[in-house]
C-alpha cells in the first residue's frame, strides 16, 4: 500500500510538472492572428499612421529639413528620431504582439489548490486570475488591461510594455515637435499679419497652415497624453489594471501588489538598460507568463477563494493547527 501511494503521488507530481510545461509553452508570446475583425478595425490604425506621419512630415520637412545644414538642426532632428523610430517599433507591437492567450489545457489539474476557479462559457476555458473575456476580440485575455481601438488589440500580459512605451515615445516626441516648432510658428505668424499681401506667396501660405493645423494637433494630444500617461503609470506601479480599477473600493491595495519596483518588472523585466527597448528578448520580457501570480499574503481580499467550504477540504496545514490547538490542554495537564 506504500509503494502503490508513492507511485499515485510520483504520477500525480508528473503530470502537475507536465501541465505547467504545457501552460508555460503555450503561454510564450506570439504574433496576433489576422481574423476578420481585425481585419474590420484597421481603419483606425489608417487613421493614427496619419496622424503620426501627418505631424513628423511637417515638423521635418517644414521646419528642420531646410536647415539640415546647421549643427543645431541636425542635432534636434537626430535626438528627435531616437524617439521617433521607437515610437513606431512600439506601435508595430502594439497592433502584432498577441496580449495573451489562456493555454488550453489549464485549470484541469488543480494540484493543492482549493481556492474556487472561474470559467468562460464563450471561450469554454478556466480562466486564470486577473484573465477576462473581450467581446470585441470574442476570446479570453491574460492580463487584460483594456481593448484599444486605435491600436485594433486588447492591452494584456505580453503587450502591455509595449503599450506604455508607446504612450510615452508619442509623448515625448510631440514636446519636442511643440517646444521647437513654436519659433517657427511665431515667425509665420508675424510675417504674414505684418505683410501687407501676403498672397503673392501662395506656396508659404499653404505650407504655414499645413504646418499650424500639424501644431494645433500635437498641442491638442499633449494635452490629452498627460493625464492618460500619469494614470496608466500609476496602474503599472500599483499592480493594478484598468479593468481593475473600476472595480477597487476607495485607498484599497491590489493584492497583487508586490512593490514598486517588482511590480514595473512584470510588465518591464527585469533589467532596467532594457526597458526602453520595444521588443521582448530574455532579459527584456515580462516577469512572470500572465497565469500564475505572486500574492501579497496581507491583502487577500476573498476569503472564499482562500478557504474551503466543507471540512472535508480543509487544508493541511488547518488540520496541523487542529491538532496543535487539541494536543495543548493535554500538555498541561502533565
């Protein structure tokens, strides 16, 4: 009866070992398929490419591109490009890199866990923790942030990094289209209110308004970036998400806050010379595969996914404290 005991827990431990491999094969990041929806969404990945490329072409070829032959120009349109070519690195990985899919045959295997598992009846998967349905994307997503429209992907697991490098490369290119476009655009202003026909140059006229509505929209997504940069940095830095947010009480902590530098490093990695980079590489990659997640032991905020609901379930470890708490008055009476 021994031997056949250890043989159930050695092929128990086995098959545990294996479904883990199993869900950390299929948990590895890939590219997003095409399906007919994303197909259907592109449209807004049309109209933010003309945006983007809309302001960089005014801001090159209007007001530095002239003056490629001055030092300074060329050292502002070099620093410009650093952030210009990571900004659509990341896009790209925004829009291709999948957030992260519920490997197939996880939740089967329960192991020691007793704490109660949720399942999808659209995707007719168990869902891990923090995982939630997109009726946009019609599939389950790990990590799931939020769905974007204007990059046509959910925000989850495997592309959240890149979601915030996005954001933060838009950001700071725009400050520096609108910090050195602003000489530009006073210059135009006073030559043409001061020029008493200013239409005997129709080409600078075109230009100037060409170059005043590329300014108008960098102004207006400044504005709009700032707040939406503070909030998704507070979300990475307290190990919440969006999704999370709308359902946290007033000053509550995650319970998967881990602190703050642990919490950037499962979206950034671990390495910090890496985390400019738009790409996932060893040292680069989240922390973690978007299933299993570190809990901090004080802030387990639902005791019915902790606990049993029977005493048959109860834990080892509540049956050793049974014992302990029943051996007590024996001891003393000794």
């Amino acid at each position: 009866a021994p031997s056949i005991g250890r043989r159930l827990a050695k092929s128990r431990s086995s098959l545990g070992a294996s479904a883990r491999a199993s869900s950390r094969s299929d948990a590895m990041q890939r590219t997003r398929p095409f399906t007919q929806q994303r197909i259907y969404g592109m449209g807004f990945i049309l109209i933010v490419l003309t945006i983007i490329f809309g302001i960089h072409s005014a801001f090159v070829f209007l007001v530095w591109g002239p003056r490629l032959w001055d030092p300074w120009a060329a050292g502002i349109l070099f620093v410009y490009h650093l952030f210009f070519v990571n900004l659509v690195a990341s896009f790209y990985q925004c829009v291709m890199t999948d957030p992260g899919v519920v490997p197939p045959n996880w939740g089967f295997y329960m192991g020691d866990e007793t704490k109660r598992r949720r399942y999808c009846k659209m995707c007719n998967v168990w869902k891990p923790d923090r995982t939630h349905h997109c009726s946009i994307c019609n599939r389950c997503i790990l990590n799931m942030d939020h769905h974007c429209p204007w990059i046509n992907n959910c925000v989850g697991f495997y592309n959240r990094k890149f979601f915030i490098q996005l954001l933060t490369y838009v950001y700071l290119s725009l400050a520096i289209v609108f910090v050195f476009s602003l000489p530009e655009i006073c210059l135009r202003i006073k030559a043409i209110t001061q020029n008493p026909s200013p239409y005997q140059n129709p080409q600078y006229i075109v230009t100037s308004i060409i170059l005043f509505l590329a300014f108008i929209m960098a102004t207006l997504l400044i504005c709009t970036l700032t707040n939406f940069i503070k909030f998704h940095m507070k979300l990475v830095l307290e190990n919440y998400t969006t999704i999370e947010n709308l359902e946290r009480e007033e000053g509550a902590k995650s319970k998967f806050d881990i602190g703050r530098r642990r919490n950037w490093e499962q979206v950034f990695g671990a390495n910090p010379w890496m985390w400019w980079l738009p790409l996932h590489t060893q040292a680069s990659r989240p922390i973690g595969d978007g299933v299993r997640w570190r809990v901090h032991y004080t802030r387990v905020i639902d005791e019915d996914e902790e606990l049993p609901a029977d005493e048959e379930g109860m834990s080892q470890a509540s049956r050793l404290l049974n014992q302990g708490s029943a051996g007590r008055p024996n001891a003393s009476n000794r």
